[in-house]
C-alpha cells in the first residue's frame, strides 16, 4: 500500500548542532570546552556515549546513544495506544489528510465516469445522531488530488442525497434537509441554490479549484436500536479518470446556513496534503478553524498511529510517525521561535507536544524505524522545549497546569539530560505556586469555565501519575491540593455528575476524575460523587456559595435524580458575558442550559456563543451584551433545610444594576426575580431562557408560560412569568454546542419588556418528573408599595393530587433600608422574603422565612420572635410541627421562644430531633435565636 512520503533530507534537522547537544571535549586540558545536554554521570551505561563524544565521534555517539535507550527499562507512560486503535482514520493520517477535532471520518465512496447511484455506510454517525435526537450532517470531500466528482443536490427532481437506516428491523429513508457546497476560487460565493454539489481538491492543502460538500439530516422522531445506515448520493467522476473516491465525514457543525455557507465562513477542520512530497507546513490554512494551526503541532495522532504499529508490527506507521517528527523539526525550526521546533507555535501546544511525543518514544525507541540521527534530532527538540518552559510559565490559567505536566514529562523521563534535576526541583515551586495561583481562597477554579477548571485538576493528576508510575514521590501538602480542587469539580458538576458548561464549556462527565481524585487522596465524599454513589460515604452537605468566586450551586443533594441551580458572576479567563445567568438540572438532566462555545473561531455561530447576552439565562438590556470583567457578586447564601435563598448582582451594563434572587423552595421549584435599576427613557429588557434543542418548547399564548416537552417522556421544566400582560414572549432561533467543535439549531424562550424606569422580572422554574401532571399558574399580588420596592405572588400548583397555592413576597429594599411590614393577599410580613405554602381549603402546609420576625395571616400570628430570624422553615403534617434554621436552639419557655401557630401540634421537631414544648393556646413555643442568648450574655 502506497502512501505519501516527504521527499527531501532530513536527516539533521535540528538548528541544535552535535557539538551543542553531545559537547566537545579538550583532549589537552582533559576538560570540556562546551558542556552537552547529556549528564554522562548519571549512569555507567552512557559510558559508550561519553566516549565517542570525547573522540569527537559523534556519528557512533548517536548508535551508542538510541542503544542506550533501547537497553533501558523501568519507566512508563500514560498512554494507553490499543483503545486509540482506527485503521481508516491511520490511512487517512499516513497520507497527510489532517483533521481537528469537530469532524470525523465515516466512509469512501467510489464514483466513475457515468452517473451512477452510491452509497457509503454511516452506522456509527446515524447512531449517535439517533441516540440524542439530532440532525446529521456530512462533509464529501476528495481523496486524492486532482479530479471533479459531481453529485445530485436536493434541489434536483430525481436521485437526491438520502439516507435509509435500518431500525428493528423497519427501512426508513431521510432526504436532505439542506446542501450546498463550498469552492475556494469563489471564497465568498454561496452555493445553496445549485442543483449539483461539487467535490475536488488541490494544492497544498488547497487551491482556487478545491470544494467541499455539506448535505443535512433531520433525524428526529427516530427511536429504537440503529442497525444499519448509509447514505446514497448519485454522482459521476467530471474528469473521467475511472474510479474516484469520495470521503464522507460526519460534521458536528448542523447549524450552518444553505444560504450563507462559503468557503470564506466555512472554517475547514479537514486538510489534505496527500500526495504532497513537501508535507504540511505545520501553519494554519485560510479559512480554517481558529485552533488548526495551534492543534495540529501538538501531535494528537500520535495515538492511532501507534495502536496501529502496535497491533500490526508493520513497520510503515512507525516509519511514518518518525518521518512526520522530523518534517515537523525541519519546517518549524527556522518559524523564528525561540527555541526553534522546541517552542513552536506556543507554550501550550510545544508542552502538549512534548507529552505526546514521550508517549511515543516509549514504542519507538524499540522500533526499527528510529535512527541514531531521528533520535538525536528527537531529543534535541524535547530540550529545547524543557528549556522554553523553563523560561515561559504562564502562572494563572490552565496554561500552566498543562505547561507544567509537558515540563514535567521531559524531565522525568529523561533524567539523563544535565538539567533535568534543576528542571524538576523548578517544577516543584511551580506547582506549589499555580495551586495558590489559579484557585481562590474559597478553593473556586480562578477561570469562568467549568470545563477548564476539570481540565487543570486533570493535569495535576496527571503529573502524580506519571511520576508514581516513574517511582516519584508526592507530598501530602500535594494530595491535600488536590482533594480541594477536586471538591470544587464535585460541587459545580451537575447531580449527573457532567459539567454544567459554564462559560467556555463542554457536557463532559466529572466522574472518573473526581473518582480518580477521590481515591488518590482517599476522600469518601469525592468517591461517592465519582462512582455514582456505589462507593464512598454522602457529602454532609448540599448548596453551596464559592463568594470569591462570585459563584453558587443549589442542590438538593448528590445523586442523578436530584435538582441543582447554578449562578455565576465569575470573571476570568473563558468567561462569557453572562453574569447572572442560571443553569439548571432535575430530574436526570439539564432542564435549562448553558448554550456553550462552539469554536475559537470568529464565526457567527461561535460569537454569538461567546459573545452576546442573549445566549444565556439572563436579562440583555438594550441588546447590548454585558461587559466582561465587570463588577458584580454572588453575595449571599441563605441555607435550610427546607429552602435556599440566595442573591447577587451586577454592573454588567453600564448605567444599570441588576439584581437578582433565587429562592430555592425544597424540593420542588426556584423563584427568580429580577430587580433592575438605572437607565434613561425607555429602555428594551430581554430575559431569556435556554433549552435542549430536542426539548419540544412551546409557550401558552394566554399565560405566556413556556414548557418542554422531551419526547422521550422523561422530566420537562414550567418556565412561568408572573406578569404576561407586560411582555413579549417569542421562541427565538439560536444554537446550542454540548461540546468544542459540535453545534445544532435550538430554540430558546425571550421574555421581551420594554419599560421606562426601575424594571421587575418574577418568575418560576418549575421542573417535573415524567409522572407529574402538576400546571403551575403565577398571579401577581398587589401591594401598597411599587414592584421597585418589593414583589409578591400567589403561585397555585394544580394537579390530580389536589391544589397547592403558594404566596410568595420578597423586599428589594437594601440591607441599610431594613424590609417594612407589609401586606400581601391575607397575610403580613416584616422580612426580607417569605414563602407560605396551603393545601385544599386554605390549611398551612409550610412556610419559609427569610430575615424576618412576625408573619401574620389576617388578625392572626403565624409566627412571632423577639428578634429577627435569618432562615427559618417550618411545615404542618397531620400533628407533628417541624421546625429548620440555622440559628435555632431548643427553648420551651414562652417568654424567650418563638411563637409558632400550631393548634394540633402535639409533636415539634427542630432540626431533624424531637424537642419538648411548651403549649399556650393555639401557639407552640420549642426554640429560639441564638442571637438571644449572645445579647443577654453581652449585657
């Protein structure tokens, strides 16, 4: 089998000269005039090594030196080569056909010079597609150089694209929803109207005559097992040279547009330099993704290239992977970087470079395909790249975790080189230094990204690793590091235990690093949230404010059926503008979701992402996105067993503050209310909320309520408005990307108000299991005082169990301005919120109470304390009274006591135990603030 071969020297590819890498010796002086990079000290078998040097032969230094490294034993790697094994893809890789992450190779198909009907099998893509109920897309692009395939678009009357997938034993045929092509010698040209999709390359990697392909399907309303699929186009080889092949690749992109796709906006992940003698240039294409030039030098394909070699012994991957090495070390080494192919094209890639090509020397130093010269050629751009790492550490990002463990690799492995125990004893204060760095004090991941966050903790791990695999040892200082930064991952992870995609993010699952974390450090709490709760003991506790961060989760606890909120107002690295935002989770998954990042590209789809507002769970004022980096906080944390309240704010629009509440009423539902001051005029406030894109959202034109509707029967969410009058609601066309490189079209709810002065948004996220009929309704509640002031609801949930109301009041007034008492619906409040719950004909079901003291309901007191009570939750079952909050002691003395209305308690628990009480009336009285007990003790 024939594939594509550079065709020039490049046996000394390195700038490094042998004299500058081995040394030279004074045979006079018995000294050495230049001092190499080898310690020849560091073990006898360099002997041989250190003696050709001193003879100046440097030709059998280099055999003395790969037998060296052939001979020695004892050191491992992470790599893990046989789960990476892909013979096509390795074919693909052996003719310089490289591909990012985002595209993935399905099948060939052949067309010849008549037209003619093919197909190529796409299983594996239709399944996934079929799995989470999304449409499909593929690239056609040209294996070779040189000839025109033409095939049918959907735009002609006859023999358009289609796929038939085979499901339980039932045929069912998809057409494209969508086609066009791309021709980079009409770059800004769109093609979506054209009968015919062209398909050809050229160049390297391309040129005026090279176009790709794009046709789309929607495979929704697809269930069951995917048995088989392929894809049929009708097509015909132009240039009439027999059989040409076609590659077909599945896209993650699904929301391109067929009227505005081109080569321009396209940003290619797919490059061909087959049949190139020269190679690639190792540089970033035009109109190629923004991560091309940057992912393709760090040598990912290391991986199946060596599960190949490995699983055939067929000398040819090897031989290509070392010849791939060298063309990289003569192309970058005169780039003018600073220590030449060692440091290029930055810290990052040369670091994760240096990773993979360790991985990879593992297997080839034993590998007839590596030379003298490739090795010494190898070894010289791995010191160059210890040495640029030496001299730029990036201290405060996840840049350094990663430099770090790239760093760590060269030296560790190769303590052979003279540096190597200044280099380790370096590292050491750096990674003493990037745990103080890039975590906070509260023990928060300094980047607005959850996902990265997972990706530094993984790189510390994965130093310890290495190094325990290598006979290191760690501290316990080291283990300590860790378990805190896996306690964070622990925390932000959704139940589920995947990542909410906070900022620039990805639904990765969190589980099998905080497992490893949880193990590595024997913490119980990390090893219960990482095994899914198989193993380990519960974490002693649920929600949780990070306040340096600017960051909270609520949570009603740690396994996969459970409800969680996320907030933020993070600013760091992979920060979006999207302070305030929410993102929640019920019932076995994300319920209202972060959109994500897409790419780094500065595409539409990806700005939009990235960049806007309106992309996430807030409020955009003025259709202007938030300024990254503003101020604002998450400020507060009330927790209770029997709710959460928490607050923040920001100044994320200048001119405006916008504040924002969340009472999180346990089990059950969240009350968001939005408070917005500020501005001139009338001004337009977007409030929006994201869902899956297979979540079937709809909105009741009546009561502006949205809901979803997951065919799949499992849980949905009520989004529901307290003032439907007031608003404009719409579902909007937006997109969503659950990871780098894969995006789809989705639909999100936009509440639209426009109003002049001080703005109020209230409203309920309700989420239910797929056998919950519960309807939610909001009616707001008048008060005697403007909605600026303060807000308050009646929320009735009805359902064949009965009707529940609830009547919920919350004060915007600041902390120097303390709440007044006021009036809502029947009841009277003092606080700064509450919560009163009813069930049938008006009977207390629960109340919650949030900073307050008196509660009446009419003439009557539902609750009444001496001094105020920061949280308190209290709920009426049948005869027993349960009584939660934080600051609460046991007291039945009617004097110091609050007085709890509880005319058939004959039973009170206070947080959780049974407590005595004293009786008087109507009224119970069973505990007190502590606060009392201070203030009497003080006096």
């Amino acid at each position: 089998m024939m594939f594509t071969k550079v065709n020039r020297n490049m046996e000394e590819p390195s700038a490094m000269s042998d004299c500058e890498f081995f040394g030279i010796w004074d045979t006079q002086s018995e000294f050495w005039k230049m001092e190499g990079k080898i310690n020849y000290q560091y073990c006898f078998s360099l002997a041989d090594v250190e003696f050709a040097v001193k003879q100046g032969n440097y030709e059998t230094a280099k055999a003395a030196l790969l037998a060296y490294y052939q001979a020695r034993h004892g050191y491992r790697v992470l790599a893990d080569f046989e789960s990476a094994r892909n013979t096509e893809v390795t074919k693909l890789l052996m003719d310089w056909i490289l591909t990012l992450s985002g595209e993935s190779y399905a099948t060939t198909i052949t067309v010849g010079n008549e037209y003619q009907a093919v197909q190529g099998d796409v299983t594996e893509h239709v399944k996934q597609a079929v799995a989470s109920g999304n449409e499909l897309s593929f690239l056609l692009m040209a294996r070779h150089k040189g000839d025109l395939a033409k095939f049918h678009s959907r735009k002609q009357s006859v023999n358009q694209p289609q796929l038939e997938i085979m499901i339980d034993g039932q045929i069912h045929k998809r057409s494209a929803i969508k086609d066009t092509y791309v021709l980079a010698g009409a770059s800004g040209t769109n093609f979506g109207t054209a009968k015919e999709l062209l398909v050809q390359d050229a160049g390297a990697p391309f040129s005026a005559q090279t176009s790709k392909s794009y046709i789309q399907f929607d495979l929704s309303g697809l269930e069951g097992d995917v048995e088989s699929a392929s894809l049929h186009v009708y097509g015909v080889n132009v240039s009439q040279t027999g059989g040409f092949q076609v590659m077909v690749y599945g896209t993650n992109n699904t929301g391109w547009s067929e009227q505005e796709l081109n080569w321009n906006n396209h940003y290619g992940k797919t490059f061909s330099w087959e049949g190139i003698t020269g190679g690639t240039d190792w540089k970033e294409p035009p109109a190629s993704d923004a991560e091309y030039g940057f992912q393709i030098p760090r040598f990912y394909f290391v991986n199946p290239l060596m599960a190949e070699y490995l699983a055939t012994s067929d000398r040819v991957y090897s031989d290509h992977l070392v010849m791939m090495m060298m063309d990289f070390i003569y192309d970058t080494e005169s780039y003018g970087g600073e220590q030449g192919a060692g440091s290029y094209p930055r810290t990052l890639d040369s670091a994760i470079r240096a990773y993979n090509w360790i991985n990879a020397y593992q297997v080839l130093r034993e590998s007839p395909s590596l030379t003298p010269s490739s090795n010494v050629a190898i070894l010289k751009t791995l010191w160059k790249t210890a040495q640029f790492l030496e001299n730029r550490f990036t201290d405060n990002s996840n840049w350094g975790a990663i430099e770090s463990k790239g760093f760590y690799h060269i030296a560790a492995y190769f303590p052979e080189f003279a540096q190597s125990k200044r280099w380790e004893k370096l590292l050491g204060q750096r990674l003493e230094h990037l745990f103080s760095s890039i975590y906070l004090k509260d023990g928060a991941y300094t980047e607005s990204s959850t996902t990265y966050a997972a990706i530094a903790i993984q790189e510390f791990l994965n130093i310890k690793r290495f190094g325990t695999l290598n006979n290191k040892r760690f501290s316990e200082d080291y283990d300590k590091q860790l378990r805190r930064a896996g306690k964070y991952v622990m925390d932000i992870s959704f139940p589920n235990g995947r990542d909410p995609m906070l900022g620039d993010g990805a639904y990765n699952d969190h589980k099998p690093l905080v497992l490893e974390i949880g193990r590595q450090t024997n913490d119980p709490y990390l090893i219960y949230a990482g095994s899914g709760g198989e193993e380990g003991a519960v974490p002693p506790y649920t929600s949780t404010l990070y306040p340096v961060h600017n960051s909270g989760v609520l949570r009603t606890g740690w396994n996969e059926n459970d409800l969680y909120l996320h907030i933020n107002t993070a600013a760091g690295a992979h920060q979006h503008p999207d302070k305030l935002s929410v993102i929640v989770y019920g019932y076995g998954r994300p319920l209202i979701v972060d959109p994500g990042a897409y790419t780094y590209s500065e595409d539409d789809i990806s700005n939009w992402l990235r960049k806007t507002t309106k992309a996430h769970n807030t409020i955009e004022i003025n259709g202007k996105a938030q300024e990254v980096g503003c101020d604002g906080d998450v400020h507060t944390l009330i927790h209770n067993q029997g709710f959460d309240f928490l607050a923040g704010n920001t100044l994320g629009t200048p001119g405006y503050e916008h504040e924002r509440s969340i009472l999180f009423v346990k089990p059950g539902f969240w009350i968001v209310s939005d408070h917005i001051t500020g501005g001139t005029g009338v001004n337009n406030y977007e409030q929006n909320w994201h869902v899956l894109p297979q979540a079937g959202v709809s909105i009741d034109p009546g009561t502006k309520a949205a809901a979803t509707s997951f065919a799949d029967g499992g849980p949905n969410i009520q989004i529901v408005p307290a003032d439907p009058a007031d608003i404009h609601a719409g579902l909007t066309n937006g997109y969503y990307s659950e990871r780098f490189y894969t995006v789809t079209d989705a639909k999100y709810v936009s509440y639209l108000k426009q109003a002049e002065g001080d703005v109020t948004f209230d409203t309920v996220l309700y989420p239910v299991r797929n056998d919950d009929d519960t309807k939610v309704t909001v009616e707001r509640l008048n008060l005697d005082v403007e909605r600026s002031t303060a807000t308050a609801l009646k929320i009735e949930k009805a359902s064949a169990a009965g009707l529940r109301t609830g009547y919920y009041y919350l004060s915007h007034e600041k902390q120097a301005d303390p709440p007044r008492e006021r009036g809502f619906s029947d009841y009277r409040f003092d606080g700064k919120s509450v919560y009163v719950e009813e069930q049938g004909r008006g009977a207390l079901r629960s109340a919650l109470i949030v900073s307050g003291s008196i509660l009446c309901k009419k003439d009557r007191d539902i609750i009444k304390s001496s001094l105020p009570i920061e949280d308190l939750s209290l709920s009426w079952e049948d005869t027993t009274l349960s009584v939660n909050g934080r600051e609460l002691i046991a007291d039945e003395d009617y004097k110091t006591a609050i007085a709890i209305y509880a005319p058939k308690a004959n039973r009170v628990m206070l947080n959780g135990e049974k407590v005595s009480f004293t009786r008087k009336g109507e009224y119970v009285y069973a505990a007190r603030v502590t606060a009392l007990c201070n203030q009497q003790t003080e006096s």
